[in-house]
C-alpha cells in the first residue's frame, strides 16, 4: 500500500477531470503521449479515465496501463457494481491498478443528487468500496461535496470506507467553496476524529471556482494530506482544478515550511508538458498564469527592470531555468528604463556612452510609444 507520510503524492487527473473541459477532448494516442511525459515528470497517479462513460474512454484506460510502467492507473466510477465491473475489466493490463469510486458527502447532494438518507449513502459507500476491494488492492474513495458535508457525518463516512479497505480518502471541494482555513480545518478534524485515519492517504481535490483551489490544496497539505490531486495548467471543470506546477513550486519555494516533504516531479518539464497540453488540448494558457504564463518571467515595468537587472532575486522568487525556460524576459515598452534599454543594446552588441545612451533613451521613447513591443529588428533601425 501507498504511505509514506514523509512524500507527497501528486495524483494527476488531467486526462480525466482536465479532459471534460469543452473542445478539449484528446484520442488514445494523445493521452498516451501526456501519460509518457507526466511519468516522466514524476506523477504519483495518473487518472486516465471514466471507462464506463464511453467505449472510447474505457480503451484509453486499457491502452495507457500497457503504456506505462511506472506510475499508478486509476479509473475514475461511481458507486454501483456495473461502474466497477467495467473500471476493473479497463485495468487489466495495469501493472499498479486502482479503482477510484465514491458518492455525495453533502445533504444537498443526498438529498436532491440521490434522493437519499444518510444511512443509505452510507451503506453504498461502504459496499462499493468493498466491491472494488475484491478487484484490486488499491481502492480511493471520494466523498463528492466534502466541502460543504456536515464534518461528523463526513467523518463517520471516512471511517466506514477504510475499514471496507479503502487505501485513500479523497476529500473533494468539488464546488470551489471553501475558504483555505476552512478546508484546512477540515482536514484537521479528519486527522483527529477518525480513528483509523492513519490507515489511509488523505487527498485533497480542489476546484477553482473562486480562484483558491491551489491555497486550498496547500492549506489541506499543512494539515495531514498527502495526496494532492491536480491538472497540468490548472484546466479542469468550469473553472479548473488545482494546478500541478503551481503546488510543485509552492512547496520548492517554502520548502522550510514543509520540513521533509518529498515529491518525485521535475520542475524543469514544466514549460514542455504546459505547451503540450495546450496545444493538443486547444486551450490557451492565460499570460499571467503562474509558473507556466508566457508573462510569468517577463518584466517590463522600468522599476522592476532595473531592479531585476542589478539583482535577480529583486523580483524573481523561482529561477525561469527551474521550470524549463532558458531565462527570464527583459520586455521593451514605454515603461521600460535606460538599464533595461542598455542590457538589450550591449546584448546586440552596440556599447554606449551615458550621453549617447541618453540621447537614444528619448529616441525610444517615442518609437515606444508608437509600438506596444520593440524589439531587435526595431532597436537596430534606432542606432541607424
């Protein structure tokens, strides 16, 4: 069984949640080709499917557990027999397989999802879990809506999972709800109050509906979660999931605040596996994304330039080159200053004066102001 309560384990689920986006949908073939670079990455989990839903989703499992080796397939189900079955016959060529199965957590799913009682809920949890259990060893259930479940009756639920086998408890905010100190405190209580936790792998699944599905991963991590559960990019579900390459860098940036807590990914193939999603995914990645923005290492504030040029840690946190990229990006504008107009022109190979430097300063001015970006071809024509 997976536990090492000293590694965090990275579940990626971006051919499963990630692929249910809109005009995102991937072949066979593509999502073979991510699952070889997310292995090579250092994921933990791959999720590669709901093979239930459709016959093309069920050969994608089948195809991605003979083409990876290393790394953990899991099926996303519900909570019925049929679901299972069918999950079970998709990862028979897995050679570390697990069923990922569960039901809403949250009166408002038992009462208008499933029409239900808690007791009843219950009572399926359980015996999915166990089904699955007679397939495979590795069994994670999720508690749908855990962010907005009662915490004794989730707690009550957990507990009843693991002792039917499950070896992970995925605790979801499947709406983006919850504040971090509330999930946070979530995760906590879970640790405390029940007492066959230690058991199992608390994971932590967050939506980004109000943009704090990362800090509400990390507040889960500070509080005894040891799976995250995550996309490449954040894409996901209405407004996304949690970003991988944002947690990894969370927890490289503040390692002092995670004494001893290992992943296995590495961060320098984070600039190639964003670009690759996003183009076979056909979904762009906002400039001003974090870690993987094609702006997120581009300075072009005059201040922020110079400062940067003098020192990088002035407004640099991550090296670009711990990401992938080769270095940071020195943008020309009408913000730009002398120090950042001078780095460009020694990099071209022109050397100037204070004087003549100041004279060509006001040239490039107004150029600036006539074009949003200056670039080689355009500080040529300037030393014309």
């Amino acid at each position: 069984m997976l536990h090492d309560p000293n590694h965090l384990y990275i579940f990626d689920t971006t051919l499963r949640d990630g692929e249910q986006v809109p005009g995102c949908q991937l072949t066979t073939s593509e999502k073979i080709d991510i699952a070889k670079d997310l292995e090579l990455l250092g994921v933990d989990i791959i999720e590669a499917g709901f093979p239930v839903s459709s016959p093309g989703d069920f050969q994608s499992v089948v195809e991605l557990s003979k083409a990876v080796d290393n790394v953990i397939i899991c099926a996303l189900t519900r909570a019925n027999k049929n679901d299972i079955d069918v999950a079970a016959d998709a990862l028979k060529y897995a050679k570390r397989p697990r069923i990922h199965t569960g039901i809403g957590s949250s009166d408002m799913h038992i009462q208008y999802k499933f029409n239900s009682t808690r007791e009843e809920i219950l009572e399926r949890a359980v015996a999915a879990v166990k089904h699955a259990k007679s397939y495979v060893e590795d069994v994670e259930f999720y508690a749908e809506d855990a962010g907005r479940a009662d915490l004794a009756y989730l707690a009550k639920m957990v507990e009843a999972v693991i002792a039917a086998g499950a070896t992970v408890v995925n605790i979801p905010d499947t709406n983006g709800y919850c504040l971090p100190d509330q999930y946070g405190a979530k995760i906590k209580y879970l640790k405390e109050n029940v007492k066959n936790i230690d058991e199992a792998i608390i994971s932590a699944h967050c939506h980004n509906d109000l943009g704090l599905a990362t800090a509400n991963s990390i507040a889960a991590v500070q509080n005894g979660a040891r799976q995250v559960e995550c996309t490449i990019n954040g894409i996901g579900e209405r407004a996304g999931n949690t970003s991988l390459e944002e947690v990894a860098m969370i927890m490289q940036v503040h390692a002092s605040q995670f004494p001893g807590l290992t992943s296995n990914l590495n961060s320098k193939m984070f600039t190639h596996i964003s670009r690759k999603v996003s183009s076979m995914m056909r979904m762009p990645v906002q400039p001003n994304k974090a870690i993987v923005g094609k702006n997120a290492f581009a300075h072009s504030s005059g201040i922020h330039q110079d400062g940067f040029l003098k020192h990088r840690e002035n407004y640099e946190i991550i090296r670009p080159e711990d990401v992938g990229l080769v270095e940071a990006d020195i943008i020309l504008t009408a913000r730009s200053g002398r120090h950042a107009l001078k780095h460009h022109l020694e990099r071209l190979g022109y050397q100037l004066d204070k004087d003549n430097l100041a004279v060509i300063y006001e040239k490039f001015l107004i150029m600036a102001d006539a074009k949003k970006d200056i670039n080689d071809e355009d500080l040529h024509t300037l030393l014309k």
